[in-house]
C-alpha cells in the first residue's frame, strides 16, 4: 500500500442525532482511521451537542465540533469554518447521514492524487427500515440488505479503480455527500460559496471552480461505498438563485469568489 495522505473527516449536521450517532458508529469501524473528524453543525439544539460530548470521551482520533447559531440553511459557511480549523492534507467530506462502509475512508485516501478530486455514489437507505436500524444501531449493509435501493452500488470490487477514468468535466453524477479533495485546492478557489442561499449546489459549484482552475475528477465506483438514511428532501425554494450562480461559474469559468474560507483562515 503506498503512503496514505493525513486527512480530515468533515461532514455538516443539523438537528439529527440519530443519524450522526450511525455515522460516528462507522467511523468507528473504519480499517484506515481519518486522522481527525469535524464536526461542521449548523445550529442544532442541545442533543447533538451531548451526543459528541459522549463520542468524545474516548473517540479515536480528534473529534471537533464546530457550531454557529441556526439562521437558516448555512451550509457553506459552517463547512468553511470547519475545513479553516482543519489540520491535515486531505479532506474527506460526507454528508451527517451517511453510514459509511468500513473501506471507506481507506478508499478515499489510496486513491487520492494531486490534480485530482473524487467522487462516490450512495446506497439509499428506504424510509420503511429507519426505526429498526435506529432501535438497533445497525452500520453494517450488503448486497442481500433490506431495505436498500440501488443494490449494484453495494458492490465492491476496488481493483477496478485501475481502470477509472478521468473526468475533465464535473459530472451529474456528483455527490456531496461522498467526495474528497486537497485542501490547498479548496483554499485556492475560496471554499464554498456562501452567497449561494439554502439547500442545493453549494458542492458542485465549488468543485466546477476546482475545474476551472485544472483539478480534474476521478469517481470512486465498487469502492468508497457510502449509505445514504432517507430523510423528507429539504425546500428547494431558492433552488433557482443557485443554479443561476452555478451557471455563471461554468460559463466565465469564475476560479474563485469573495465570501469563502479567506473570512476563517
């Protein structure tokens, strides 16, 4: 195995314990640990708070909390905090309700390559099953899972990543929520855009600037397997605003913005 990079962990949260207790439960199981987990919290109330307080006694490796007070649908402000106050290299990025297989983060880093970012896909896990994997802390899925939807995404088979292909352009088919890139190239695009308002784009806008800037794309498939707690779709009311700046980025291939991560460094 060739040297891994040191990575952070980072993944946003708001108001839903239960998932970020899955979570942390498969970090726990991870075969290649993370060098610290950020927690990036976007107002919740008190019970996330006790939660990571328990996990911290005797976490693994440093698990850090970052919280701003709720006002909205502030994703990319809080992600920027938390990637600022990150030490390491690398950083991993998932979103707060994903349980991730126990490769994962191995995957994420084996894989790494300066130029590049990467990219997974998710397992839905269906809405019929929530109470059981809840009562029962459940963070193991397979193929043969119930549950589950988009089964041929359980599959995992990493050898294949020899032959994955390089993507020069951003695709559709990316994800926030499974993702990982070089922080010096967040830094050099200026992060997330926080004039993007709600939910939707914050991710894939970011990464067309690392295009812009020559990053290029590698998807991570049979390996980096991450599975996705349904949860009601949040309002997309501003969906259209953000679409509109995304496509601004694409076409005037903007590298970077004035409200990023230079107001935390």
């Amino acid at each position: 195995m060739k040297n891994l990079p040191t990575c952070s962990l980072v993944t946003p949260t708001y108001n839903w314990p239960q998932a970020l207790e899955l979570l942390l439960l498969s970090i726990l199981k991870q075969s290649v640990l993370p060098n610290e987990v950020i927690i990036a919290d976007d107002g919740s109330r008190e019970e996330t708070r006790q939660l990571i307080e328990k996990f911290q006694k005797n976490f693994p490796v440093p698990l850090i909390h970052i919280w701003h007070e709720d006002n909205g649908n502030q994703k990319p402000k809080i992600m920027n905090k938390a990637i600022a106050k990150a030490k390491y290299d690398y950083i991993v990025e998932i979103d707060g309700d994903i349980i991730m297989h126990k490769d994962f983060v191995k995957d994420h880093l084996t894989y790494a390559q300066k130029g590049f970012y990467l990219f997974g896909s998710r397992v839905n896990i269906q809405a019929n099953i929530l109470d059981k994997i809840f009562k029962n802390k459940i963070i193991h899925f397979n193929y043969f899972s119930e549950g589950i939807k988009k089964r041929g995404r359980t599959l995992y088979f990493p050898f294949l990543m020899n032959f994955s292909k390089t993507h020069h352009e951003r695709s559709e088919k990316l994800r926030g929520c499974n993702m990982s890139f070089w922080r010096e190239d967040f830094i050099k695009v200026n992060g997330f855009n926080e004039n993007l308002v709600g939910w939707g784009i914050d991710d894939s806008e970011m990464i067309q600037r690392l295009h812009n800037i020559g990053i290029h794309g590698k998807r991570l498939k049979f390996a980096g397997l991450a599975y996705h707690i349904y949860h009601k779709e949040q309002s997309k009311s501003h969906i259209e605003i953000n679409n509109l700046i995304e496509k601004e980025t694409t076409e005037k291939k903007i590298t970077t913005i004035d409200k990023g991560i230079n107001q935390y460094l």
